[in-house]
C-alpha cells in the first residue's frame, strides 16, 4: 500500500474513532435523595447522589414551584464515580427559603457533551388517592395517607350540596405518608362551629409532585415563594405549552392557583346583639366582594357567586362581577339566629367563602283598620 493510501487510512479511522467518542453519551445515573425532607432554620442540608461516567462540570439547581431558579451548587470539576452534592436551603441571596416544595436538575459537561438530569416535566400533575380521611375531634386533627408526594388541597363544608365553609390547606406540599392538620372546628369567617355537624364535608385533593422534589422547612399551609427574580427559568419551563382543562388544578399556574379572600357584610346599617349578631329585618342587601390581592386573577376567569341560607342553596348568579350585592328576603325565615353564606367559584377552580350570622326581627303585619 502507498504511503498516500497509508495516510487516508490512518486520517479515516482517526476521524471513525473521533465520531465514535463524540456521540457517546455522557450520562449521570443511580441519582437518589438523603434527607428529602430537611429543615434550613436547624442548619440541614438535603444531598442528592449520583453516579457519573466520565470527569466533567457539575452543577446542582434548585427551582421553586414557578420554575424560578433558586440556588446553584455548582461542583466545578468533578471525578467519575459515585459523588454527592448538597443544598443548605439558602436562596441565591444567601437567605433561607420559605418553607416549600423546590425542584431540583443536575447538570454536567465536557469540552464536547452534556447532559442534564431532570424529571420536573416526566412525573408529577397526577390525580394523587387520599385514604383513611378522617375527622378526629380529640386531637382537633384531619387525619389522611398519600400513597406519594403531592400538593393537596384540604375544604370543609357540608354535604348534599351544601356550602364550602373553610379552606385549611391551600395547596400546600405534603410527603408521601400519613398526614394530620390541625383544624379548631370553625368554618371560614369564625362565627360557625362545624366539628360536630352530621352533614360534615371533609374535600382533599391532591396533586403529585415530580420525583425530583425536595421539602424545605416545616409544614406549610399554602403556597410560598422567596422573593427572586423571574427572569431566570428552568430551560424546559419555557418551552412548556400552557393548555388548561377546566377545573384541573394542576394546569393552573402555581401563583394562582390558590383559593380567595372573600367578604360578605350588610349593605345596610344595622346593629349588633350581645352575641355579635347582627339584626336585621324585611330586605338585606348583602355585599360580596374579594380583597384586593384575588381581585384581579379572579375577574380574568368566569365565577358564580353562590349564597345559602342555613347551609340550604339560596340564590346563584351564573355571572358573576365584583362587588355584588344581593338583597335577602328575611321574611321567608322564622325569626331568629341564621346564618348566611356565600361561595364563590372560580371556573378554574378557584374557591372563597365568607358568613354571616344575623338575628332575624320579623315585624308584625299592621293592623287592618
């Protein structure tokens, strides 16, 4: 064989052997979570294990619910082999973060490849089964078990179409397991004790999280986010398409998917009782209106106001607009302690309830002359 020839031979199979080592793929595997659940404020760190191929860059992110970057560990140069890195719970600022569900990714890369580890968009969004719920009085606790991770949503009302009358966890992030929440037995606006009622509603729904999920802090209540910018996303969020099914929450941005602050009061002057009551009498007219804060996401989708009287439906507006007022006929009751209610129900899944309880005075008919 020529030299030429000698030389294309050796050019081919350097060029074959190049290609070869290019398109192998670098790979990160064998990744799991030591203390998944960790608390910041006790000094805690949650460390995630992984098992790399080959010596490269690594990086470890942490995202919160919006998908906004919240801190990076970055390892630089790190060896093959089993390696761990780990978070404090400490925000970009150094700051601890609120007391939440954050995501994590791994990255890592060479002079000619990357990859990154990321199951946010692979797992989670999921209808997640609440059993064994149950109400137990003697501990003032909401007892349930999660068969996996999951954001849940826990109301309180009455059943046979009777109304919301509190949100107690308002899709807050809970681990896999059994679960108790407190609940002092009063409904929403605390005038309505409803622990011993015998149309009692517990509602619990729930969400799964992604497996890549780590818990920060102690058992928060409702969605919390630390104050970072929002012009850094995870890379997938953004090319993520927004479809949304009507009351599946999981579709629902994580901002607004929460429930409302509403109010219900008199559109009238009126006196109290000794008992906090207000008395009324003939026509009421009853204010419903949202605080400022839920205003503007709950006027971008369509909602009902609902109100019940007594725990029994009473009237429906199947548009609603803020504020509202409705004027209550009080002669249809007797007179007495009753109790008004009104929910409201955001198409996409948003709730808010409010009560009042007021002492009817029905005035006698006069007299025919």
């Amino acid at each position: 064989m020529s030299r030429s020839n000698w030389v294309k031979l050796f050019s081919y199979s350097a060029a074959l052997a190049l290609s070869s080592v290019a398109t192998q793929a670098l790979e990160i595997t064998q990744v799991s979570v030591e203390n998944q659940i960790f608390d910041p404020l006790r000094g805690e760190q949650a460390s995630v294990r992984f098992n790399l191929d080959e010596r490269a860059r690594v990086a470890l992110k942490l995202y919160d619910g919006r998908d906004h970057l919240v801190r990076v560990v970055d390892a630089g140069k790190v060896e093959a082999g089993q390696q761990q890195l780990s978070w404090d719970g400490l925000d970009l600022h150094g700051r601890p973060v609120p007391a939440e569900a954050y995501s994590y990714t791994l990255s890592a890369s060479t002079d000619v490849r990357s990859v990154t580890h990321d199951l946010t968009d692979l797992s989670g969004g999921e209808i997640v089964e609440v059993r064994d719920v149950r109400w137990d009085k003697d501990t003032g606790q909401i007892r349930y078990h999660l068969s996996q991770p999951a954001r849940v949503s826990i109301r309180v009302g009455l059943k046979e179409g009777g109304p919301l009358l509190r949100t107690l966890l308002d899709w807050a992030p809970r681990p896999a397991g059994a679960q108790a929440e407190s609940w002092d037995g009063w409904d929403e606006s605390q005038v309505l004790k409803i622990d011993e009622h015998p149309q009692l509603n517990l509602a619990i729904t729930a969400y799964g999280l992604a497996e890549n999920t780590l818990f920060a802090g102690s058992k928060p209540q409702q969605v919390t986010f630390a104050d970072l910018p929002a012009d850094n996303q995870r890379e997938k969020a953004k090319q993520r398409p927004r479809s949304k099914r009507m009351y599946h929450h999981a579709d629902q941005p994580l901002e607004s998917r929460g429930d409302l602050e509403t109010s219900l009061t008199l559109g009238v002057e009126a006196e109290r009782d000794s008992e906090g009551r207000w008395l009324v009498s003939s026509k009421v007219p009853l204010r419903l209106d949202v605080a400022q804060k839920d205003r503007e996401r709950l006027l971008a989708q369509r909602f009902e106001p609902v109100f019940y009287v007594d725990g029994i439906f009473a009237f429906e507006n199947e548009v609603g607009f803020l504020p509202m007022t409705w004027q209550w006929d009080s002669r249809h009751v007797s007179e007495g302690e009753h109790f008004i209610t009104v929910n409201v129900r955001g198409y996409e899944g948003n709730f808010g309830t409010a009560t009042l309880k007021v002492w009817v005075q029905q005035k006698s008919p006069e007299p025919v002359r």
